[in-house]
C-alpha cells in the first residue's frame, strides 16, 4: 500500500503518549512540576515506583505506591541533561552594533532578511538625527565560557 492518508492510522485523536500520561499522574498526585521531579531525580533522590489502574465505568484513576527506588546512575545523567534548560539556558552569541545610522541599519536589515530568503515591505522615511554619525561602530561579542 502506497502512502498518504489511510482511514485509521495514525494515533487516536486525545490518545496520550505512555510518557505524557505517567508525568500527568504523577503532577496530579504529587504537585511537581515536570522540572522539579527531574532535578529530584538527578539528585539520586529514591523516586516512587507506583501501579495506577483506570475505572473505564467511573473514569477514575487511583494510584498506589509498591515502593522506592534509587535512580541508577544513567537515569541520573539523563533526568539532569532532560532538567538543564530549566535551570541553566544556553548562551548564545550576541553581537551589539552601535552608532549605526538609518540608512546603514536599513541596509543590515536588507541584508539579513534576504539571506533568510524574507521579503521586507515598503519602508516609511524617517528623520535621522546628528548623532547617529558621531558614534564609531562598536562590535561587542559575549561567548559562553567553554
């Protein structure tokens, strides 16, 4: 069979990955936030081992503690790459261009957007002050420390 749309495939519509639906009970029982349970587990914190079970007929879902287990060490190094961006977002590379005047900082612009293959709109005039020719172009660079 060819591809394209098949009447069927694909997931349910308000299936839940197994992933996304452990993490929800876990909010609704604990209150943690996705972060804070990671940070928990990278820590090496002993993390619940839980059973939950799902009533079809009342729609509730009741969740038991079995017990507590100690993160192995992988688990610990992938719950701390999954939590970095929480707690420590990347650094990227900034350039700062001052005393630039209009006409150069129009042209900037021009030029970055048609390197991004985006097409700019008519440009109003504006007036341009003195100022803007007095200051020398300045480029500040800030790197993340390696």
């Amino acid at each position: 069979m060819a591809g394209g749309k098949r009447e069927g495939a694909g997931r349910p519509v308000g299936a839940v990955s197994k992933m996304a639906k452990e993490a929800r009970l876990r909010a609704q029982e604990t209150g943690e936030l996705p972060h804070e349970i990671l940070l928990s587990i990278a820590r090496g914190n002993p993390q619940p081992v839980k059973k939950a079970s799902y009533d079809v007929d009342s729609g509730e879902i009741t969740v038991e503690i079995t017990g507590y287990q100690i993160p192995s060490l992988e688990e610990r190094k992938d719950a701390a790459k999954a939590g970095a961006p929480y707690f420590a977002p990347k650094i990227s590379t900034v350039e700062v261009i001052t005393g630039v005047s209009d006409d150069e900082l129009d042209h900037i612009i021009a030029l970055a957007a048609t390197e991004a293959g985006i097409s700019l709109g008519p440009v109003g005039e504006g007036q341009e002050s003195e100022a803007t020719h007095a200051a020398p172009r300045q480029r500040v660079r800030l790197r993340a420390a390696a």
